[in-house]
C-alpha cells in the first residue's frame, strides 16, 4: 500500500474553485458584480470569513476586483492565468 496523504480542501479554496470555473466557462463575463457577500453566503453555505478569503483569492489571481462597500466585480484575467489556463489541460498530457 502506498502511503498518501490527502490534504482535504478549505472551504474558501472550494467556493474561489467553483467561481473560477464560472469564469473559465464564460457565465461570469468581465465587468459583471458578483452576488452580495450575503447571497454567496446562502449560496455556498459558508460563512462571511470563507467568503471573503475567496475573493481574496480570486482578487490575487487578477479574476476579480474587490473594493470596500461594493460588490466584487470579475475583471480581465491577469496573462499569468491565461497561461496557467490554457497550460493546464497540457500538463495532463506530457
């Protein structure tokens, strides 16, 4: 048997992974607002500190802007995540 250790994934890795991949697929287009904290709250089930280390998260990777008393809004991908993207699916294949 081969040992593994399986790391289990935060909840706010879980809710910025699924974001990101509304952005991948197109059904958030840059310049579109997020839902309030409060509705991806009620979304997700998580709670407000979970949510927000997400769109840290998103905000870090150049997917979204984040500014105080707003809704997040998704901006154009920095060119390192176009990269990272379109690398991804390669990788797998090397």
């Amino acid at each position: 048997m081969i040992g593994v250790l399986i790391k289990p994934r935060k909840l706010s890795e879980e809710v910025a992974a699924h974001l990101e991949r509304m952005i991948r697929k197109g059904e958030l287009a840059e310049a579109d607002r997020l839902p309030s904290e409060r509705e991806l709250m009620r979304q997700f089930g998580v709670g407000r500190p979970s949510i927000r280390e997400a769109l840290l998260h998103l905000s870090k990777m150049g997917l979204v802007e984040v500014k105080s008393g707003e809704r997040a809004r998704v901006t154009r991908p920095t060119p390192q995540f176009v990269i990272d993207a379109l690398s991804g699916p390669a990788r797998h294949m090397i």
